[in-house]
C-alpha cells in the first residue's frame, strides 16, 4: 500500500524546529523527499539531532537541509533549485514564522516590519516560486500555516494577528487563482502548541498568562507539534482533495467557529 505522499517532493519552510520538524517527520514516513528550509539545521528544542539526519539515518527517508532565510530571495531560490533537482515541488508549507507580543502604542516601525516580513511578504513569494514549479507539474498543494491568531484578534498581539489574518486571506485569494492549474491551496490555523514560540518567545505556557488560556480551552490542555503534522498531513495528501480555499482550525476548541 502506497503512503499518502509517496515519490513527493516537499519543502516545509521553518522545518528545523517545532511545528516544522513534526511535520517534516511525518510527511517523510509517509514517503515524501523533504526539504528542510530554515536558518540553522539545529532544532531550537535541545539536543536532539537535526530533523534532516533523524529522516535519513533512523527513518531510511531522504531529506536536505538548505538554509534558508525565508526573507532573502537569493536563499529562497537556494531551496527551489534543489527542490527543482529531485523532481520539483509537489507540497509548500509555509511554516516559517515568529511569534511576538507588543504594546500597541509604542509598536516601532522596525518591530513592525520585522514581523510582516517574515510572516506575510516572504510566505507570498515562497509560495510564488513554489506554484511556478507546481505549475509546470500541473499539481501541487501549499499550505499556510496561519494561527488561530488569524481569525480572533487578541489585544497585545494586534501586529501578529495582522500578519496571521493577512496569511488566511492570501490563502483564499490564492485557491481561486490557482485551482484551475490543478494546486490546491489551504491554510492551517493552530491554537496554542507547546513549542519554543510559545514558551521562550512569548512566555505563555508555563507561565500565568497560558494558564488564562488554558481554562478557555474546552480540551483543557495545550496542543502538540505532532497533532499539527497530522494535520499538515490530511491538507498535503488525497485525504483532503476536494479541500481548496479552507481553513483547518486545529485548537482544542478555543474558537469553535
């Protein structure tokens, strides 16, 4: 029996850490070549050994690592050119993001752009040089991942929220434009995952704050990386190809919309 992404290629932006490195795993167990764009190949997480070496030595899957920061263009085609070399992308996850908490009135200029840049401007063009690439396949999916961020607002995250609600009306947009060349594109909106983003960049859980949030979280718990690689999963696979233009809301039931 084939595996869901069997002979794919895949790019998962961010994929060294986190969120990204779950999904980076398991869309290998699940066949797919995957290339791990990020700024270090080390995962922020501790000691455990880069996702890329975990794929080819304990899994028997193949995976590169390219760094990449998702802002540069020059580095951005670094990763198109390899993904071009196994075949051509098949499945964009726009991963890469940060995270950060500002007081709206004194929010600078730079503390701004800093975050646009990152969670906006530079998931468009991955996904620009991506569908060119997906275009010529006539298939493709991209996923955004956009927050739950992207659909309620939260005072102090007024910056973030912005980025995250631009990502999933990009997504929208892009489905339309994009369905009749055959890729498929949707956008996934985590709640509040125990990763570092959410524990050292901004001080949530384990701290007072996520107790807050927690108590508003019908599931009573905080989510997991691997709970998002699943679904990454169902949007990157047949599973969902009747999907385009969607949003998976994967939170606990914070929202319940």
């Amino acid at each position: 029996m084939d595996k869901l992404l069997q002979d794919q290629v895949a790019v998962v932006t961010g994929g060294a850490s986190g969120i990204g490195r779950s999904i980076c795993r398991l869309f290998a167990e699940e066949g797919a070549t995957v290339i791990v764009a990020d700024l270090q190949a080390a995962p922020r997480e501790g000691d455990d050994p880069p996702i890329h070496e975990v794929i080819q030595d304990k899994l028997g899957g193949e995976a590169r690592f390219v760094e990449c920061d998702v802002t540069n263009p020059e580095q951005v085609a670094d990763v198109m050119d390899v993904a071009s070399e196994l075949g051509g992308v098949d499945v964009l996850v726009n991963n890469a993001g940060v995270f950060r908490q500002h007081d709206f009135l004194s929010m600078s200029v730079e503390d701004f752009d800093f975050i646009m840049d990152i969670n906006v401007k530079a998931a468009f063009f991955m996904a620009q040089s991506a569908a060119r690439q997906m275009v010529e396949k006539e298939r493709g999916v991209i996923i955004n991942v956009s927050s739950v961020a992207g659909i309620q607002g939260t005072g102090g995250f007024t910056t973030y929220c912005a980025s995250k609600g631009a990502m999933r009306l990009f997504t929208y947009a892009l489905a339309q434009e994009l369905a009749p060349k055959g890729i498929r594109v949707n956008s996934l909106h985590p709640g509040l995952i125990d990763t570092k983003m959410t524990t050292d960049d901004v001080a949530i859980i384990g701290a007072e704050m996520g107790e807050g949030f927690k108590q508003m979280i019908p599931m009573n718990r905080f989510g997991h990386p691997d709970e998002m690689a699943k679904a990454a999963l169902f949007l990157a696979s047949d599973m969902s190809s009747y999907m385009q233009g969607a949003s998976l809301i994967a939170d606990g039931g914070l929202l319940r919309v």
